[in-house]
C-alpha cells in the first residue's frame, strides 16, 4: 500500500514539475523562433522567392536596400516598444494598479505600433514599386493563398 501511495505522490510531484516548467521553455522557443526569423530576413530576399518571382540583380539589390532603411528607421521603435512591453508589465504586477500610469503606457504602445504598421505598409509599396506586373501578380496570388489558409486554420480575417 505504501508504495502505491509514494508511486501516486512521485507521479503528481513530478506532473507539477513538468507543468511548471512548460511556460519557460514555451517562451524559450518563441524567442528562438524571433531570433531564427530576424536572421532569416525578409522571404523577398529568399534564394528560393527570387527564383520564383525571377528577380533581376537590380531588383535584389534595390529590394535589400529598401528593407535595410526601413529596418535603420524603424530600430528606435522597435526597442522603445520593448521597453514599453517591460513598464506595462511591472505596472500591471503592482499591488495597487496605477491607472493614469497603465493609460499613458497603452497610449504610447498604440502610437508606436501604429506608426510601425504605417512603416510597413510603406515599405510594401516602396518593394511593389521595383517589381514589374507579372511579379506582383505573382505575390498578390500568394497573399490571397496565405489569408485563405489563415482563415481556414481558424486565423484572422484579413482584407
């Protein structure tokens, strides 16, 4: 009987370990995903998309530029958002909330993320502007592929 129960109890003990573990090493391999995406770079700059699309040199080059301005431009941001990301979440631990504070925090969140939104939009177009029809129609194809997919998967909506 003793064994039963110290089976039971080391099986418990050992399911709360695992499951205490599971956010760290969740979070972990987001971060892993961030870093191997931000190493990757922008799929337009792919060996394989430029085949696809049959990117020129030129276009290459004029499409690496115009990521590598808009990544100089948008770093500020990027990290004022980070540091934003890291005050939302020491004021939300507080005992006592500081509403005005958490406001202020949220309004700046939604400022920057707009004008990176805005960023982004910019740059899409700045990119559509090297490509000739054909190569556009080709990745208009591919958007509407990947929302139909995303909504099949339960994903957002996006028009």
């Amino acid at each position: 009987m003793n064994t039963k129960l110290l089976l039971s109890l080391s099986a418990v003990v050992a399911l709360v370990a695992v499951s205490a573990t599971q956010p760290a090493h969740a979070e972990g391999k987001h971060k892993e995903r961030k870093a191997h995406m931000e190493k990757r770079g922008p799929m337009l700059l792919s060996k394989r998309v430029a085949e696809k699309l049959d990117l020129t040199e030129t276009q290459q080059s004029q499409i690496k530029q115009i990521f590598e301005q808009a990544k100089s431009e948008t770093k500020a941001d990027k990290e004022s958002l980070k540091s934003l990301k890291k005050q939302w979440r020491t004021l939300s631990k507080a005992d006592a909330l500081d509403e005005q504070s958490l406001l202020d925090v949220a309004s700046q969140q939604a400022t920057l993320k707009a004008k990176l939104q805005v960023k982004r939009l910019q740059t899409e177009k700045a990119v559509q502007l090297v490509l000739n029809e054909e190569q556009q129609e080709k990745i208009a194809k591919w958007k509407k592929k990947k929302q139909r997919k995303a909504r099949h998967h339960g994903g957002k909506d996006r028009a």
